[in-house]
C-alpha cells in the first residue's frame, strides 16, 4: 500500500521505522529535505542507500519539513523514475509523494510506464484542477479526489503559502513529531503476545477506515485486518512470532554517517 511519512522541522526521523516500512513497500524509495531556498531530494531501489543518504541530507538541513516514501507498485515499472516524491509540473520547487491509488483518470494508458502518482503531478495537478491548495475550497476539492488516499506537498515555490502541506492528515497518524500514512513501519516491531492499545492512535482501521471498537485484540472485527503487522487475520506476524524478528538483520546493517 506504499507508506509515506512527513517529519516536522527540528525532528531527528525515526530511521528504524523508515527502515521496516520500505522493508514492508520494497520497489522504490525516495525523499525530500526542505533546505531554505531549495528542496534537496534524492530517490532509490536500494532502501539501505536511500535512508543513509537521507539520513545524511537530514543532517545537514535538520531545520525544516521532510518526506520519505517507500513504494508498493500498483501502476507503472518499478523504476527509479517512479520512485516518489515527484516535481509538480517538472518544477524542481515543489515536490508531491502519495500513499494510495488515485482515480483511473491519472492511471497510465498503454505504453505509458509512468505510476498514477508521476501522471498526476507531470500532468495533471500543474493544470491546478481544483484551484489554489491554499483556499479552502482548494484542499477540499483535492482531498475529496484523493478519498481515503493521503498525500504530502513540500515548496519553495512563493506561490504557495507555506513550505508543506499534509493532505488527508487525518486518516495517518503522529508519533513523536513524524506523521505516518499508515502502520507498515510497525511490521515486525511488536513481540508476541503484545496489546495493541487503539486509545493512543487515531482508532481507524488502515485498511477498511472503520472505526475500532475491539480495544482487547489487533484485529479489525469488520475486515480481519491486523493493525499491528498490516496483514489479514491470521497471516499475521501476530499470529505467527517467528516472522516477528524479520528486519534485525536489514536495521543492523544499516549505518549512518554521524559528521
């Protein structure tokens, strides 16, 4: 389902969850760092490269807004050009990254190997379809077309108002000072046996976006979906521990420059 996460200016990201989560979305990762007067982005197949040198950008600009995504393929090749977040209209200031599948309109036609998210913001959201995302009839309009989809924008284009902008934020959730689209970063983080507590999260499910009322158990009663791992009852990791540890060797190799 692709996972896409916004980290608020000042916040050191949470490298171990941007690790699970493109374990759990493998075709492509990709991000942006909000220098001042420029956006500093770079994209990837390779998510221990990509979250090192985001890691890196991260670094050198901790003072501004940031996106890292990581990729499920639902159209288009798994290339780096698809790899999220995308220039809006080819301009290099403003950049768009998505979690979802957006309406058949933006869906690459035959010969086209471009992902619905690229079309949209090659093609279609230059054309300003739903007017400035700045009113309010703007980001209406445009969550409504996303539906239950989420989206980030990051600028330093003076056209718009401020340097982002979560659409859809309620539908993800925070946790310290990072939004996150949904729960694929927490695959394989929790023990058997935990209990996930609903009360401390937005009490929706990520896959069917009923309301939780089982607060005793991590399954969904409407759709059987896991809200720990992200998988239907009972292919869980809940369900089956021995995947718990799945990601201890991908986050040990990991390093991280420090200067």
């Amino acid at each position: 389902m692709c996972i896409l996460t916004f980290i608020k200016p000042g916040i050191v990201p949470d490298y171990d969850a941007l690790a699970a989560g493109a374990e759990a979305n493998p075709h492509g990762h990709g991000w942006a760092v909000h220098a001042g007067d420029r956006l500093v982005v770079g994209h990837g197949l390779d998510p221990k490269i990509t979250i090192t040198e985001f890691a890196q950008a991260r670094m050198l600009f901790p003072d501004g807004p940031a996106l890292f995504h990581s990729r499920f393929a639902t159209h288009g090749k798994q290339t780096t050009a698809n790899c999220h977040p995308f220039a809006i209209g080819g301009d290099k200031r403003s950049v768009l990254a998505h979690n979802g599948i957006l309406p058949e309109h933006v869906h690459p036609l035959e010969g086209d190997d471009r992902s619905d998210t690229r079309i949209a913001a090659e093609d279609f959201l230059p054309r300003l379809p739903f007017g400035s995302l700045d009113s309010w009839t703007g980001r209406t309009r445009f969550e409504r077309w996303l539906d239950t989809d989420k989206a980030v924008i990051l600028t330093v284009d003076p056209a718009y108002k401020h340097p982002a902008y979560i659409f859809n934020e309620q539908r993800g959730h925070w946790r310290d000072g990072s939004w996150y689209s949904n729960h694929t970063y927490d695959l394989g983080r929790f023990p058997h046996g935990v209990v996930y507590d609903y009360s401390s999260d937005d009490g929706y499910c990520d896959n069917c976006l009923i309301e939780l009322e089982d607060t005793d158990g991590p399954h969904c009663l409407n759709c059987g979906f896991c809200v720990q791992c992200q998988r239907p009852y009972p292919r869980c990791t809940c369900a089956y521990p021995d995947e718990s540890d799945r990601y201890a060797d991908l986050l040990a190799d990991i390093e991280f420059e420090t200067a």
